[in-house]
C-alpha cells in the first residue's frame, strides 16, 4: 500500500517536473501570451510590415529590452525571431581557415570571421556561440544545428538554393599553394598533378574544372592537405589567397604561392551564410554589417585580423 | 515528391551511384588486406606472447609480441593512422596501403587474443596426447591444438573482421575515397546528408549480412563432425 502511494507520488512528481522544463525551452513564438503588452505589440508589428522602415525607429526601440545604445543606428527587436529568438545566435564555421578562423592559443576558434561576428551579435544584443565543425557539413546544419555560419564561404548559385547570402563580406580568389622548387605557373600546368583541397569548398570546385587535372585528394581539414604538400603526398593545394599566404608563413622555405590571377581563377566573394526561410535576420545583419563598414569597425578589424595575420 | 527528388539527386544525377560503387570497392579492398595482414600478425603474435623459456619466464620475443599488443589495443585506431601517415610513412603517397598496414597492424593486436582465448579453450588433455605420441611442440601447436583452436575463435573473428570494415571509414581522414567519404562527397554537393548517409549504410549492411552468412556455413560445415 505505501509502496504503491509512493510510486504514483514520484510518478506525478515527475510528469510536474517534465511539464516545466518543457515550457521553459519552448520555442520564442509562443511566448507571446507570457510577454508583456509592449514586446506582444511589437512583434504583431512585425510579422505584418517590413522591417528595415517604419519598424525600426519607435516601434521596435519601445520593444527592444536588450541594452542598445547606439541612437543613430537603426536597431531590430529579434524575440520573435524564430532562430534568433532565444537571445543566442550560433555560428558555425570550420577552424581550419587562418586568419579568417582558426583554434587559438587558448584552444578557442578566433579570427577575422569570429570577432565579425561578436561585433554582429552585440549590435544586435545577441549572445553569439561558436560552433567549429565540417567545412562541407555547415550548408546542410543551417537552421539545425546553427543559426548562420561565417567562414569564409563563397556565395555560389548551388549554395544560394539551400541558404540565403548576407550581403559580400570579402573578395577573394582561389590560390595555388605548390612546392617551393615547382615549376608549374599557369592553369595548363596542374594537368597530371595530384591536388589536395578541402571537402566542399570551392577550391575543390574550382580543381574539379581545369581540364586534365591529375588526382583531386578532398580531405576535411586545409591543416592536412598543407601538410600532405609539404611532405610531398600532394603535387599543390588549391586554397583562397588570404588562407594560402598564412600557411606560407607557417612553412616559409618549403612552399610558394601562384596567385589566381595568373591562373585564371574568377573572384569569388564571402557572404555569411543564413535560413532561407528567415528574412528578418537577413535584413538586421545585413543593416548592422553596413553600419559596421560605414563607421570604420570592418577596416579596424581587417587591419587587426587580416592584415597583422602572424603564425603561431 | 520530394523524396523521389532527393533520391535522384543522390544516386542517379551525373551517375553519382558510380561513386558509391568505387568506394565499396576501395573499402573492401583494404578490409581484405587488413584482414589478411591482421591474421597473420595476430596469429603470430599470440604464439610469441604465449611462449615460456625452460625457468616458466617469458622470453625476449615473448616480450615483445606482449608489448605490441598492449600498445595497439590501448591507442585509438584514428592516431595510429595518422601517424603512420605523417610521421612512419612520411614520404608515402600511397593511400591504400598506408591505411592496410595501419588497420592490419591494429587488427593483429585484437586478432591475438582472440586465438589466445581460442587456444586455451582447447582442453589440455590434447597437448598431453599428442606430447605422449612423440610430436614436439610445435607439431602439437600445428596439427593438433591450432585448428581446433580456429573452430573457437571463428564467431569472435567474424566480429574483429566486421569492425574492421566498419572501421575503415576511418580512413578519410587522410583523403581515402571509401564509401562513408563517397557518401560525403555527394552529400556536399547536394547539401542533403540523409539519402546519400542512408544509402551508404545499406551497402554496409548488405556486405556484414553477406559476410555473416557465409561464416555461418563455414563454421556449421566445421561442426559437422562434432557430437556436442
């Protein structure tokens, strides 16, 4: 008899207890009915209008309970969003990229594309949490495991048909990274040559077109694929000019760099990578990245991660 | 229908199954060569480790096969093939065999106990009867013990060579196309994992099934005579 009481009793404990915790980790969008009046006000605003006009002066500065100093800078009231709701926004990107990510000395991913992205994340009051996985698994984890991913990836037309592309961060080009005694100068000459690059870039895009090229080695991180040329397993390694001239600064005797000019490579451009389905985001970033290029904080940051880039 | 679309991109656009394929095939290849090397290693491995000089201490060699033992099994798999890749095998571009010799030698280690607990399953009573009808030793350990010892240890190879092959998709980390690494190539294109992922592991299935099959009429063909 006392045991029987006793079991219905933990069992309701635990139905009670499993019912909080599942409100308390419930999606933003229903929060609504707990929210007070001004933030339920606001966000009714929003899911109608668009953003970047009327809402961003009074609307959204009632809302917003965020710290948002800035007065002069159009600010965005994200509760209602549904990834960027909860107040944290998670970025993925692949560390293997120097100086645009790349594990730091205190063994936490830092760089050019990191600190954008705090800088980001605090204009818009959010908590921003890296998550460092897979190059060619981040398209696919956007909306899953990640909110938006900043690593240094080209806006192609493939990858616009899974995710939408912030306006262009960067310009770059594809580079050649080759033994420092190789003779090969041109397009022509990576025929027969055994290439490294990494899986799902667009260096290996770029690989898989030049016409009779030799083997194309895809491996998961630029860390091995320079060290394979460097031991003399790859014949080149076909990687963006920034990154390239990193790792030659890691290895200054054994390598050199073609740049893609002489090669023939197009310019590609670096957007950061977000929901297809999230059109709210899109506008706050893009407005905060322009606001960041018109006040000088993006030069401040290329200047300090990209152009003052030293290897360890 | 979106799965009907999601399986075409996966498999059938630009001939992408073909990918699979050669991936099995590489797969499979280096299991066999690992499998191979592995039982070779392993056997000779446990004979050493099992061996006693005249005072009941273990010998030079016995010593060494005990310490290559201890050290493969207590290292990850993924570690010993980057090593063997970037520092025993420096100079290497050959893919295929850097990760036989790699699984194979970590195989061997696994291999030998296994046939350790298989010999002394053997009851001593055989090593007594074959000693007394004037065989050496090693003519005992040979003719006598070692293919009933087999017999023992064939449902536990049967699981070191199934991991084996799962374990070979290890080996893109160093850039072997395998089938798991097949699988991701197309998943990067297509930025859809789950046909290409699930796909590849229904080839997996489909080998371990074959392979379990096959070792189950081996090994009833072996039990035929026994009375148990």
């Amino acid at each position: 008899m006392m045991k029987k009481n006793s079991a219905v009793l933990l069992a309701g404990m635990m139905a009670v207890s499993l019912a909080a915790c599942g409100e308390s980790s419930e999606a933003p969008a229903e929060n609504s009915a707990a929210a007070t009046a001004a933030v339920a006000a606001a966000t009714a605003a929003e899911t109608s209008a668009d953003e970047t006009t009327a809402a961003a002066d009074t609307t959204a500065a009632a809302a917003v309970t965020t710290a948002d100093a800035d007065a002069a800078a159009p600010t965005f009231d994200l509760s209602a969003d549904p990834y960027a709701g909860d107040g944290v926004l998670t970025v993925g990107l692949n560390a293997t990229f120097p100086p645009f990510e790349y594990v730091g000395d205190d063994g936490n991913p830092t760089g050019f594309d990191v600190a954008m992205m705090q800088e980001i994340g605090s204009r818009l009051g959010l908590t921003v949490e890296i998550e460092d996985m897979d190059f060619d698994g981040i398209v696919g984890a956007i909306g899953n495991k990640i909110d938006v991913a900043a690593t240094g990836m080209t806006i192609t037309d493939e990858r616009k048909e899974a995710v939408n592309f912030s306006d262009p961060y960067y310009d770059a080009t594809q580079s050649v990274l080759l033994p420092a005694d190789s003779a090969a100068a041109s397009k022509e000459d990576l025929a027969g040559l055994t290439v490294g690059v990494q899986a799902g870039t667009t260096g290996e895009m770029v690989a898989e077109g030049v016409e009779g090229i030799g083997e194309i080695v895809s491996v998961k991180s630029f860390n091995q694929a320079v060290l394979d040329l460097v031991n003399g397993k790859n014949d080149a390694v076909i990687i963006d000019a920034v990154p390239a001239k990193a790792f030659l600064s890691q290895y200054p005797d054994a390598l050199k760099i073609v740049d893609g000019e002489t090669m023939g490579f197009d310019v590609e451009q670096y957007g950061i990578a977000m929901p297809k389905d999230d059109a709210e985001l899109g506008d706050a970033i893009n407005s905060t990245l322009k606001a960041m290029k018109d006040d000088g904080t993006y030069d401040a940051l290329v200047e300090q991660w990209i152009n003052n880039y030293e290897a360890e | 229908m979106d799965i009907a679309n999601q399986f075409f991109k996966a498999f059938i656009k630009d001939g992408r199954w073909q990918l699979y394929v050669k991936g099995l095939g590489i797969t499979i290849e280096v299991t066999i060569f690992a499998a191979l090397l592995g039982l070779l290693l392993g056997t000779i491995a446990c004979l050493l480790n099992m061996q006693r000089g005249r005072t009941g201490k273990r010998t030079i060699a016995s010593r060494i096969a005990f310490i290559y033992i201890d050290i493969i099994r207590g290292t990850p798999t993924l570690i010993q093939l980057m090593i063997m890749w970037n520092v025993i095998m420096v100079s290497s571009k050959n893919k295929i065999l850097v990760a036989s010799l790699a699984f194979g030698i970590n195989s061997g280690a696994y291999v030998a106990e296994i046939i350790r607990g298989g010999i002394q399953s053997v009851d001593a009573g055989q090593m007594e009867a074959g000693r007394s009808l004037g065989l050496s030793r090693i003519q005992t350990m040979m003719n006598v013990i070692l293919p009933q010892a087999f017999k023992n240890c064939f449902p536990s190879l049967l699981n070191e060579f199934i991991t084996l092959l799962k374990e070979t998709s290890i080996a893109s980390a160093v850039g072997l196309v395998d089938l798991t690494h097949a699988a991701d190539l197309v998943s990067s294109k297509t930025y859809q994992p789950m046909m290409p992922l699930l796909g590849a592991a229904v080839m997996y299935f489909i080998v371990v099934k074959t392979l379990s099959v096959v070792f189950g009429k081996v090994e009833k063909r072996l039990r035929e005579s026994d009375n148990r």
